[in-house]
C-alpha cells in the first residue's frame, strides 16, 4: 500500500521541477489542451475549422451609390438647309443686271430686259473721256485748273451745263470723237450724236465692257482712265444704288419718273451696269430730274450678293 501511494507523489513533483526547470530557462509554458472543439476529436479531420468572421453592420451616414444613366446617344444633326439661290434678273421686263469679272471682262452676264436703254447723264463720262483724247492727248496732267473744275462738276455732280462746255470743244465733229473713244474700247455697236449725247442707246452689255476697258487702262490712256475712275464718285446726294454697295467709282444717269434709271460702276472686282425702267418711286436729283432711287439701292443689293456667289463659284 506504502508503495502504490508513493509512485503518484514522485510524479507530481518531477511534474514541478520539470516545470520549474522549464521557467529558469526563460521558455512559455506549454498551452492546457481544453475542451475539443465541435467537429474536432480522433475522427475529424487535422485542419481546424477557421471561424467566419462577421461582416460589419454598413454605417448608418453611408448612402448607396447611385447607378449611372446610360450616356444618352449623340443626336445626329439634321441636315443644313440649303441656302437661298443668290438673286437673278432671268426673265425681268423691267429691269436689267450686267456683269463681268475683271480679270475676263469678255463673260459678260446680262439678265432682265428693258424698252429704252439712253444713257441719259452716264454718257458725260464719254464727253469728258473724248476730251481727254481730242484736247490735251491723252495726258490729264495738261487740263488746266478751269477744265478740271468742269470735269468734276460733270462726273461729281452730274452738271450738265459743265458737261456741254467741255463738249463744246472737241475738235471736229463731237460725235465722231466721242464714237472714237468707244471703238477703242471694243464697243463696235454704240454710235454716239454730235449733240444730246445722253439720248443715244447705250448698252449694259457695252457699258459693261466700258467699265472694264477702264478698270484696265484701256480708254485713252492709262493716265485718262485713272482719271477718269478717280473723278467717278459722285457727290453724297447722287450717293445711292451702286454708291451705297461700296462700289469703287461709278456714274448714273437718270431723267423723268416715267423714263429709265441707270448706273455703271466697278464692284467687287466686277465691271456692273444695272437699269430699271420706272420701277418705283422716283426722287428728284439735285439737278432737278428724277430718279428711281429706291429700284436702284435694291438692284444694287442683289447685284452684290450676286457676284459674291459667282466668286464662290470660280
């Protein structure tokens, strides 16, 4: 019996010195093997079951993030208008619109029609042209301070007692020198009398030509067309139609209500000549005819968008 109770003592405390021994040598305690875990003893598998951890509560401030729209699908333009067909006088009876670049002043473009082409106050720029031919060759720089008064009155104000007095003297047969002039330029059709010169029938189509023989150096002489282009702005009261486009020198002529009004000029690079036969109101002039001055602020108008889209064109 002393024998059985001994063997358990001596256990214990070799169980305490080991594990005193143990402490000295600075090593942790061995962990007490507890309870088994469910699902865990001799017949389980030897991996640990590894404990879910919670998924925490979402915070109370944070708000859902909102599903994106669809980008909405880019509408496609609809198609451009097509823009207004530019002005044209095909088929007019009461007025005409001519026209011709420049730089090929053998296109001419007439459109509309009219009776009566006179050249009404548009032929003093053919007195004073056959004046610069006939009296001081050619040359302006010869015109005295008097003559040169006389010119700016007849281009400038449309004077027609300055455009008799320089008519008066031409050399010869007025007529003959004033056809001169236009023959040179390449007019084979127009023939001008030796007296009221502004009855004659004068052309857009010519006055077209005129312009450009102009624009070109070609009447007379460079000098006299450069000249005469710069006499060809008339004053603020005769400022309508053409003037009122930004045309670089032109000429008007005009008499009664019930008679035509017309213009040649250069514009936009174009030698132009437009008319219209007693179209709308009539306003008297500072020399006491009347003029189709409304008619003529419209043809000029269109006549500008038009050559703006026959440069589109080129």
């Amino acid at each position: 019996m002393l024998t059985g109770l001994r063997r358990p003592v001596r256990g214990a405390a070799g169980l305490a010195l080991a594990v005193a021994l143990l402490s000295a040598c600075g090593s942790p305690p061995a962990p007490v093997a507890g309870p088994p875990e469910p699902g865990v003893g001799p017949g389980a598998p030897a991996t640990r079951a590894t404990r879910s951890t919670p998924t925490p509560a979402p915070s109370p401030t944070a708000r859902a993030t909102p599903t994106a729209r669809p980008t909405p699908t880019a509408r496609t333009a609809p198609p451009a208008r097509p823009s207004a067909a530019p002005p044209s006088w095909v088929g007019d009876r009461r007025d005409v619109v001519a026209f011709a670049p420049l730089d090929d002043p053998t296109d001419v473009t007439v459109e509309g029609r009219v009776t009566d082409a006179e050249a009404w106050s548009t032929s003093k720029v053919l007195v004073v042209a056959a004046f610069l031919d006939t009296v001081v060759d050619g040359d302006p720089d010869r015109l005295t301070a008097a003559q040169r008064r006389l010119v700016e009155r007849a281009l400038t104000r449309s004077d027609g007692v300055a455009a008799a007095a320089l008519r008066a003297q031409l050399p010869g047969r007025p007529g003959r020198a004033m056809t001169a002039v236009l023959r040179a330029a390449g007019d084979r059709t127009t023939t001008a009398p030796d007296r009221y010169e502004g009855l004659m029938s004068w052309s857009a189509r010519e006055q077209v030509r005129f312009m450009a023989a102009l624009a070109a150096g070609e009447v007379v002489s460079p000098a006299a067309s450069a000249y005469l282009l710069a006499q060809m702005r008339p004053v603020a009261a005769q400022a309508w139609g053409l003037g009122t486009v930004g045309a670089s020198a032109y000429k008007g002529g005009w008499l009664r209500a019930d008679r035509v009004t017309r213009q040649m000029g250069l514009l936009d690079g174009y030698a132009v000549a437009v008319l219209t036969d007693a179209v709308g109101p009539a306003v008297v002039q500072s020399d006491g005819d009347a003029a189709h001055v409304r008619q003529l602020d419209r043809l000029a108008a269109g006549l500008r968008e038009r050559l703006a889209a026959e440069r589109a064109e080129r």
